[in-house]
C-alpha cells in the first residue's frame, strides 16, 4: 500500500470538494499533488472572481510554493515594496517600508483564481451550476447527493463552500454571523501616481473617523482600493451611486484617496457588508471536514483570509497522507490548525476596534502609540502571524 499516494490496493483515493474559490482550488492541487482524485462542484454557473485584490503575505506565499504555485503567483502579482499607514489628512503614522520585513505580493483575485485553475492536472472534474442537497456516510465512504440528482461517492468530504457553507450548516447546524460593524466599497482601476510608483510596488493605508482607506498596486499596471466606513448593518449602497458615496466620505483626504476613486468605473466598484463567524472548536465529523471560510470565515483586517485557506489546503493534504484511517486524519487537521485560526479570527476582531475608531480622543492616543513605537517593533508584533510556515 502506497499511503503517501493515497493508494489503497492500487486505486487512488478519492476526495470530493464542494466549492470552486480560492480554498477549494488549493485543496485540489494538495491533493493532485498527494496522488489523490478530486472531483470539485460549485453553485456558481461560471468560474470568476469578482474583482477584488488579495494580499498574500510570507506564509501565504510559503503555502503556494508548496502547492507549486509561488512562482507563478510572484509573475503576476505586484511585490509589497511600499507599506504606509497614515491619518486621513496624510500624516505618517508608521513606515513598514523602512524596517526589516518579510516578502508579501498583492494580486488580482481572478488571475490568482485562474493561476490555481491552470494548475489542476489535465481531465480534473469541475463541475458548476450545482449545489450539496445532503451527505450520507458510513464507515467506508461518503456520498453527496446534488441537485441534479447524482450521487457521488469518495473517501473524504470537503466543504470549502465559503461564508455561507452548506457543509457546516449540516454538520453543527445555523450560526448567525457577527457584523463588524463597518461596510466595504472596493474597486480597482488603471492609475498613475508618483508618490506611489508602480516599480515600488505597495501603497498605504489612511485612517479617519470611522472611517479607513486602503490604496495598493496588483500588478499588470493596476491599482486596488478598499474604504471601510463604519454604519449600520444592512444599508444598501445600490450600483451607480458607490462612487458617489466614496466620493463624499472621503472628501477632503489625503491625495491620492479622492483621485484613485475619480480613475474606477463605476461598474467596477463593489459593496459589502463586512461579516464573520465565531470561532468554532471542531470542524469535521466522520469523514467530512471544512476548510478555508467555511470553517473560520474572519474580518479582513489582518489580510489572512485566503492565506489561511491556503494553509488549511497544504495541511489538509499532508495529514491524509499518512497510514491513519480518514476520520482520524481530519481530526489531527483540526487539531492542528484550530488554534491557530481561531487566534486570526480573534485577532481580525480586535483590530477592527482599533482601526475603525471614531472617538477623537481615542483616535489621537492610538495615532500618537503608533507614531512613537518603532515600525520594527510593530511588525514585530505580527512574525507569529506571516512568518508560520506550513
């Protein structure tokens, strides 16, 4: 028997991922590249990501270098050479570009989609406009039966269906999610700056009242945006009047905020209500386990939301390959990678606190810590976080 292939008795072992994003995409190769099977089923009815950025710091990038993917991602993303925080009138808070710091790329989330897609091995299934309607399994197999009626058949179940997962709810059942208390607008667009040049890479982020806005090259000369501003939960910002309410919260901040928001096309800027879930202590049941936002979904104020889908996927794939019957392999996964995801999302948590102030006091006493301290001793403070290697 050829465990490190996921061989039994010469038949390679299957593996069904339900959900084709980020996560579950990295899944696949792990497990391609383990010797398993994978057939993938999403709801979706075509493979795109919306457009949006993603930051990928060092353990993000140690994660695909062992799916055999960094190179491909460092190509054609963008290298953090610059990274500022500043007020929203554009005072220097912290300089991250003047310390010592570890590498971090900012990418397309659609390219990075398409680098994982081309990286499956040739045949892989894939198959969308499909959706989980329930999971039986026994000893030896699971089964998922889907809404076109068929019924397939693996040796390990894996719901990496995101947010509102599908597999979580019928493993522990509903769990309301937590509000973070802010919205988001993003956008990207093709912009010149010469503060901010595109051989330098990064870009900054400008804190107000309330208010936060996060500018950053991706690479193939374009720029990605994010502005978070604190209101009431379930407000609709309807398309054609985003760049507008943009325009006005951040009217008046540090250049090139209110020039970066002029250069997108409306139809190019996106709204969300910001969202996560409390942490749970298990993730798997039999042979049945969660990975990426279906398991830990977190606020995005750390940047470690695909980072860890990716150390999930990596980990995921070493811990069924071993001699361990499946069921006890995803409990070792869990134990393994719980902790450390439920400090993230924590965290994440923490950190919306501090950056979405909006009592001016507080604001200038937080303002004056971060000037003060050094920016090596800042970074410093986040090692355990980008410097974990997979």
């Amino acid at each position: 028997m050829d465990f490190l292939k996921g061989e039994v008795d010469g038949l390679k072992k299957e593996a069904i991922i339900i959900g084709a994003g980020i996560g579950g995409l990295c899944t696949a190769i792990a497990l391609q590249n383990k010797g398993w099977n994978i057939s993938v089923f999403d709801k979706a009815t075509a493979l795109t990501e919306v457009g949006a950025g993603i930051v990928l710091a060092s353990n993000a990038l140690h994660a695909l270098d062992k799916l055999g993917v960094g190179h491909l991602v460092r190509a054609r993303g963008a290298s953090v050479g610059r990274a500022e925080i500043r007020t929203w009138h554009g005072d220097l808070l912290v300089d991250f570009s003047t310390s010592e710091h570890t590498e971090s790329y900012l990418i397309n989330r659609g390219i990075l989609q398409q680098i994982l897609l081309d990286s499956l091995q040739a045949g892989t299934s894939i198959q969308l406009n499909t959706t989980l309607v329930t999971i039986n399994q026994n000893d030896e197999k699971v089964e998922a039966v889907l809404s076109n009626g068929d019924k397939i058949v693996g040796d390990v179940l894996i719901g990496a269906d995101g947010f509102h997962s599908v597999v979580r709810e019928q493993l522990f059942g509903v769990d309301e999610p937590r509000y973070g208390g802010y919205t988001a607008l993003r956008g990207i667009c093709n912009f010149n700056d010469s503060n901010y040049a595109t051989e330098h890479g990064g870009g900054f982020e400008a804190w107000g009242r309330g208010k936060r806005f996060g500018f950053s090259h991706i690479g193939q000369g374009k720029v990605f945006w994010f502005a978070a501003i604190n209101m009431p939960q379930g407000i609709e910002i309807r398309k054609g009047e985003r760049k507008k309410v943009a325009l006005q919260a951040f009217d008046g901040w540090y250049n090139p905020v209110e020039a970066v928001i002029k250069a997108t096309d409306e139809s190019a800027i996106l709204h969300h209500d910001i969202f996560d879930r409390k942490p749970i202590a298990q993730w798997s049941k039999g042979k049945i386990t969660l990975v990426g936002d279906a398991a830990h979904p977190m606020l995005p104020n750390l940047g470690q939301g695909g980072a860890q889908a990716m150390e999930d996927a990596v980990e995921l794939a070493n811990c069924l390959s071993t001699p361990h019957p499946v069921a006890e392999s995803l409990r070792i996964f869990e134990k393994k990678r719980i902790p450390r995801t439920n400090k993230i999302v924590t965290q994440s948590r923490r950190m919306a606190r501090l950056v979405q102030m909006e009592n001016p006091l507080a604001i200038k006493a937080r303002n004056l810590v971060f000037q003060m301290v050094p920016s090596s001793r800042l970074s410093g403070r986040l090692r355990w976080l980008v410097d974990y290697k997979v």
